[in-house]
C-alpha cells in the first residue's frame, strides 16, 4: 500500500456459518458485496470470497460454511467494528465471526 493516509495492518475475518443460513447468506448477499467492493475501491482489501462445503462443488450446489477476508484497518478495534456491522452479521448468517491480525508475507 503506497497511500501514507490509508491502514497498513492487514486483518483475517472469518466468519462462519450458522447452520441452515442459506437463505439469509441469499438475501443479505448484494449488502455483503457492497461493502466489500467499498474496500476494494480503497485499496483495502487483498481477498475474499465464500468456503464451500464441499471441495470441487460450487457454493450454489454444496452450500458454504463461511467467509474468508483479508482487509486493512487502522487497527484490531477497527476491523472487529468493520466485521460486526456486516450484513451476513445482522441477517444472522455468521453464528460467529473472528477476527485477527494477518501478516502478509508471500507474494
């Protein structure tokens, strides 16, 4: 990150599914990427995307048991405060979310 006013530490959030949030995960989706593409626009996310079920079956065939984000924050309160106000966290898709410093090292 080359921007001196943009965060510098990077943050993991995981959430994880709660058990029949399908449909929740459906509805709340367009949100969910909303705010993601928000972080892309700043230069603040380095991946995301669903974890399937199932290895070699797509999400809308096996389901997903959870997200993996790694975004930058000014610091751990931020990126928890970010994770919290996620749309999966209201719709009641995560049934837990967490959330830890990541230390890019490769590529």
């Amino acid at each position: 990150m080359t921007n001196p006013n943009s965060p510098t530490r990077w943050y993991v959030i995981l959430g994880h599914d709660a058990e029949g949030a399908g449909p929740a995960r459906a509805a709340a989706r367009p949100a969910h990427l909303a705010r993601l593409e928000a972080l892309a626009g700043a230069g603040r996310l380095k991946i995301a995307g669903p974890l399937p079920r199932q290895d070699g079956v797509p999400p809308a065939e096996g389901g997903v048991s959870g997200s993996l984000i790694v975004a930058a924050f000014e610091d751990l309160a931020g990126a928890q405060a970010w994770a919290a106000d996620d749309p999966y966290v209201a719709a009641g898709v995560y049934a837990r979310v967490d959330v830890q410093p990541f230390l890019p090292v490769l590529p």
